[in-house]
C-alpha cells in the first residue's frame, strides 16, 4: 500500500448493457444483478459499471502538523465529476500516528477524527486524553454522514472502509498509536491478546470485549448512513491472512444486522496482505471483493465468471 492516487475499476468488461453513470435515477442500493452477476445492478434493471480514484484522507484528516489540515472533500468530489468517475473508497484509519517510513518518506502524521470521543481522565501515549471505548465521538459520524450524502447528491457510490490492517503490521510502533492498547483506553481493554507488541488480534476472533466494540460501531456505522443508497461496506484494508475468520464474521454481522433496517448494502472483503490468497475472497460471503495479482489481475485479468463482483483496485494490485 503506497500513498499515491489510486484508480479502482471492475472486471467484466464483455457484458453488454452498463452504463457508467450515477444513481440519479436509481430506486434502491446496488445489488448482485440477478442475470448477470459479474455486476451490480441499481434497482433500474441496468447492470452499473463502477469506476473512481481515492485517496487516503477523503474522510480521516491526516498529516504532519497537530491538528492535521482538513481534506477539502468537496474539491475531491468535482475532480471526480471532472472525470466521470462514480465510485470512491472512503478510508478508515485505526492509528492516531502515522509513521511514514514504510512508503519511503520520512516523517510522523497525526489522524483525527477517530470513531470514540477521546475523554480520559488521564493521557493516551500521544498526550491526548485517553479514548473511552464505550462513547462515540459524534463528529466522526456527523462527518461520515455528510460525505456520503455529498457523494449521493453527485452520483458516487461510496465504499465505507470499517477498519484497517495494513498499519498495525507495518508502521513503525503502529500498535502504541491504537485505541484498543491499554495505555491509550479507560476501559481495560488491550488487544494485544498474546502479548508480542503487534496487536494484530484486534482483527482476529481472540477477545470476546474487543469485538463487541467493533460491533457496536459498526451498528453506528450503519445507522448512520442506511437511508443512502450509494453505499456500499468493505471490512477492512489489507488486513493479515490471520484476520479470515474474524472478517467472515463481520461480513455477516451486516447483512445480519441491515436485514433488520429499511436498506439492505453490498459488503465487500479485500486483499489480505501480506500472504493472502484470492480464494480466500472467492470463498466469502462478500457480496463483492478485491484480488490480489495472483491469476493474472494485475496484467491480463481473467474473465469474471459471476461468481462474486470483482471490484480491482490498484493499491493490490
């Protein structure tokens, strides 16, 4: 995963019949189309084509100064309108600091807002009051729920990232900057259930009070933004091959969970880096996924055979 924009497209390119346009006119959220399953369809009948750019602080402010500057999102979305694109990945960053040694620069960024009000009593391991796990930070989802809403008034479909591996494998004391280390919650929780520094189990099935967390604000999530219909949920980027299991199960904690709300969404699951496996993806229950180039993705794609959408993204590939 390398800082730098990104394009993301589908795979499927012999069906006849999309159309790579907005939702305007669309009566529902996307949905596997029923007789072609290579795309999604919007309620209309027609199979939707998705294409967009993202980049990595479209709803999380990161940089080098305390507070980082403010992602100017409504530039973002004409640039996209400039090129026709109607889909974007909107990031989700589980770190306070950001290390950016591992993409070659050099230089410590702070991100903010995150999804719990940071209350204490005491100071967290970057000298900001400690999170209290068990309370929201509404601006993260008065924020979430403004850009989606700007994106649907524009024909974009939104892919809301829940959470993020990649960081808590690579940067540098990734897990000293997380919510869930002990040091930085009032609320005993420590994630780093075998005690190695990494803390990569928060994205595994390993402590019962972790997850109930991240269910908690993936309902809120989800409450959030149901009445939209330009959504669609992806579990986590490039999370470790370990995070399989805990993954399924997310993905099947929305659709649990949506069937009791008004709309029903699209849940996608996404390369696993590093050793993940394309079957993996294929074997979810994701109702789309992102390969790795294995097959051929990165190069010369092989046909998409329905059996899951297959949205390619560049950061994997």
């Amino acid at each position: 995963m390398h800082v730098e924009a990104l394009t993301i497209f589908t795979f499927g390119l012999l069906t006849a019949g999309w159309h790579n346009i907005g939702f305007a006119t669309a009566r529902s959220p996307l949905r596997i189309h029923p007789d072609n399953p290579r795309y999604f369809t919007d309620g209309t009948g027609r199979a939707v084509y998705l294409t967009g750019s993202h980049t990595w602080n479209n709803l999380q402010d990161i940089g080098p100064s305390d507070p980082p500057p403010r992602f100017d999102f409504d530039a973002y979305l004409d640039f996209l309108q400039r090129y026709h694109h109607n889909f974007i990945r909107l990031w989700r960053w589980e770190l306070t600091m950001w290390d950016t040694t591992p993409n070659r620069r050099k230089g410590l960024h702070t991100c903010a807002p995150h999804p719990w009000a940071r209350t204490g009593p005491g100071l967290a391991l970057d000298g900001k009051p400690k999170f209290n796990l068990e309370q929201f930070d509404e601006s993260y989802f008065q924020r979430l729920r403004e850009r989606v809403e700007s994106a649907c008034k524009r024909g974009i479909y939104v892919s809301i990232m829940l959470f993020e591996g990649w960081g808590l494998q690579f940067v540098p004391d990734g897990w000293k900057a997380h919510p869930f280390h002990p040091d930085n919650n009032i609320n005993g929780i420590n994630g780093d259930v075998d005690g190695d520094g990494k803390g990569l189990e928060v994205h595994e099935l390993a402590n019962p009070r972790v997850l109930a967390i991240q269910e908690a604000y993936v309902r809120k999530v989800i409450d959030t933004v149901n009445e939209f219909d330009n959504v669609l949920y992806e579990i986590s980027n490039e999370n470790h091959p370990a995070s399989t299991e805990w993954q399924y199960h997310m993905i099947r904690f929305i659709k649990r969970y949506e069937r009791t709300k008004p709309k029903q969404h699209p849940v996608g699951m996404t390369f696993q880096y590093k050793g993940g496996s394309n079957a993996t993806l294929f074997q979810s229950p994701a109702d789309w996924i992102s390969p790795n180039p294995e097959g051929g993705y990165r190069d010369d794609p092989p046909p998409a055979d329905g059996s899951k959408v297959v949205i390619s993204d560049t950061d994997h590939l």
